[in-house]
C-alpha cells in the first residue's frame, strides 16, 4: 500500500464547517436483515458540503460480520480513513473510521461511520438527559 499524504486544510480554510453533534437516539445500522451496529451514544457530523453521516463507537459495531481492507481516503478536514466491507465479501467499503483524526475533529477517533447508500442507518428515539453530552 502507497503511503498516503495526509495534510489538514483546516488552516487554508477557517470558515469550513465539521459540527460533531452527539446523539442520545437509538440509532441501528442494517446490511439487509443483518445488524451491524446499534447504539444510543452515536455522533451526528454535519460537513459543509456533504450529507449527515452517523458514526457509531466502535464498540457498538459487531466487527464479525465484516472484515478491513486495503483502502485508505483522505478527507483534509477529518484525516486518514481505514475501511472494511461486509465479511466474506469483495465489494468495496461500506464502513470507515479516522484512526487519528486532525484536532479539530479529534472526538471521532474511535467512532465508525457506514455508507448510507449500502447500509441503512434507522434513528429512532432519543433520552432527554437535561445535560448536552
């Protein structure tokens, strides 16, 4: 594997937005009829520019029923992406996470999104717990 560069834009670009919204929701995330993730202590990112993707801890997401590959992104306002795909398959990734995100972002290390396009991700209710986590 080429090493990627990986270069923070964050000082070219100020004003560009990555909000980190915690969630009290019970979010699920379905490959078909298969779970692969369900938590109430999910994160919403909102990016400039791009949809809402919902990021999981890791310890939330049931790794057996997917496997890491090769591939490797790099997003200048978030870092280095590692992925995996759905275990014993050979399509692409359908999940990601940023082993060591830039600062700004810095609470998603440890956090794990799915493509939404692949894997459907279902909000249901949040807990009112009077505090912002």
């Amino acid at each position: 594997m080429a090493t990627t560069s990986v270069r923070s834009m964050y000082h070219e670009r100020p004003d560009y937005r990555v909000d980190l919204l915690a969630r009290t929701n019970v979010i699920t995330a379905w490959l078909g009829e298969v779970r692969l993730a369900l938590s109430n202590a999910c994160l919403i990112v909102d990016e400039q520019d791009h949809g809402l993707a919902v990021y999981f801890l890791a310890d939330a997401v049931d790794f057996s029923r997917l496997e890491q590959i090769d591939q490797r992104t790099v997003c200048p306002f978030k870092g280095q992406a590692v992925y995996w795909r759905a275990a014993g398959g050979d399509g692409p990734g359908i999940a990601w996470s940023y082993p060591e995100p830039f600062p700004e972002v810095a609470r998603l290390a440890g956090y794990v999104a799915f493509d939404q396009d692949e894997v459907r991700v279902v909000i249901g209710k949040g807990a009112f717990t009077g505090v912002r986590p």
